[in-house]
C-alpha cells in the first residue's frame, strides 16, 4: 500500500481533514451499524483538483456531505481557510454552517435542489448574491455561465423542475461556479450530460484551477479524473488505500 497522506503546507491549505470517522445505524434493517469513514486525513490546496476514486460504497461521497456538513460526523475535524483566518466546520451551529455554504463553500450533485417556480437565470444569479456580487453583476454573471453551458436562453425564465436531467445539471454546475467559491464539493457533476455538453462542463471545471480555487471531486468517469486532477485519491472500505498522479493511480489510459 502506498501512503495514504500527503499533506501540503498547512498555510497553503484550504481544506484540511483530520481523523474524519462517520457510522450509520441500519434502523430500517437490522439495526446493524455500518462504519463510512475510518479516520480519514486530508488536504487539499488553493488551485488543487483532488479526485476521490472507488467503488461504489467506499466512502467518497460520504467524504464530501461531512466536509459540506450535510452529514455529521462521527468525530474528527473539518477545517476551511477563510480570509477571516481557519473556521472548523464540524463545529459550527446551522446557521453559521449556512452563511459558510454560501459565501465560501460550493457543492454540486448529480441532482438540482430549486426553489418552486425559480427559473435557471435565478437559481445562478441567487448563487451570485450569496458570494458577494451586487444584483446586477450577478445578473449578468449568470447569463454568461448560462451561455457558457449552452442552455438556451428561452429557457433561462422556466420553472427548473419542468427541465431536462442534463438541463437541470447544467444549471447545477452554473450554479456552482459562478463567481467560484474558495472550496467546490462535486459529485459526478456530469453524469447526465450528452458528450458535447460534458465537454463544456469539463473545461469550464478546468478553468478554476487559475483561479485558485479548491477542487475535491468524485468521478466514476477516469477520462474526467485523467483530464482534471492534479491528485487522484483512491477510496477502499472507508480509508484512504493509496494517492498520486492521476497517472500513478489510475494507470495509462485503455
């Protein structure tokens, strides 16, 4: 086994994890209780594009909702670098956890969580505001992301509910981006994108390497992980098994 932790300098990191454990209890089932993260140590620098890779079950997106605090975890320590100086996220109340979310932290899924009857132009702009921009910069934020993405623009003022899948994610990495937070969580952001499409999302997610922004990312797509990491960290049972280029984890491409 490889080593399982290289940490870059503390003070140039802008996430750093510690001991991170998570169990679930199966009430549903049996009772049982099932162990999704052991002790998992991790950094991850300004302008760095860090891959999580396994199967299905190792860990890696259970990784990103502790770090987003959408799951709490067990014990260990979530920290984030802000201009204010290091806040540890595990211990901050909901409502503090909810001005992070908007101002410093991004996550985008596989799925879009929209407010009722909330075209795609406001769902973007609304991530703009929360960042910072003023309403018209926003705005216009927006529409450049939504144009970048190739959403058409009849679309832009329609309930996001009545979109596509591949629109909807779309409007989620749009979402995500604009005006970029200093952390992005993706989950298989393009996952339900059509090839050109994807294409799009993928460089415009290259793209915020120079802007200094922090990439922890989960693909089931190697081609993806081989075109963006800049570091490949490979899950097995909850732990991390092993760490490196995307060329030393991953292999040459088939």
């Amino acid at each position: 086994m490889t080593d399982t932790n290289t940490p870059t300098k503390d003070n140039e990191n802008i996430l750093t994890v510690r001991d991170l454990r998570k169990t679930f209890t199966l009430h549903t089932i049996d009772g049982r209780t099932v162990t999704s993260l052991h002790g998992v140590d991790l950094d991850v620098a300004a302008g760095e594009h860090v891959a999580l890779a396994g199967p299905s079950g190792a860990g890696k997106s259970s990784l990103l909702r502790c770090v987003h605090r959408s799951y709490l975890p067990d014990s260990g320590y979530v920290t984030l670098r802000t201009d204010g100086g290091p806040v540890e996220l595990t211990a901050l109340d909901d409502r503090e956890m909810a001005r992070i979310r908007g101002r410093e932290l991004g996550y985008v899924s596989q799925f879009l969580s929209a407010p009722p009857r909330t075209g795609p132009w406001e769902v973007v702009a609304a991530s703009g505001r929360r960042r910072g921009m003023s309403r018209a910069d926003a705005k216009e934020a927006a529409a450049e992301s939504l144009k970048r993405l190739a959403l058409d623009e009849a679309l832009w003022d329609v309930d996001c509910s009545v979109l596509s899948g591949g629109e909807r994610q779309r409007v989620n990495i749009a979402a995500g981006t604009v005006n970029p937070p200093r952390l992005l969580l993706l989950d298989e952001p393009v996952s339900a994108l059509d090839p050109v499409n994807r294409e799009r999302a993928l460089e415009l997610i290259a793209s915020l390497s120079a802007q200094g922004v922090a990439v922890l990312a989960v693909f089931h797509d190697l081609d993806a992980m081989r075109r963006l990491a800049s570091r490949v960290i490979r899950f097995s049972e909850g732990r991390i098994a092993q760490q490196g280029s995307p060329l030393e984890v991953l292999g040459e491409a088939a």
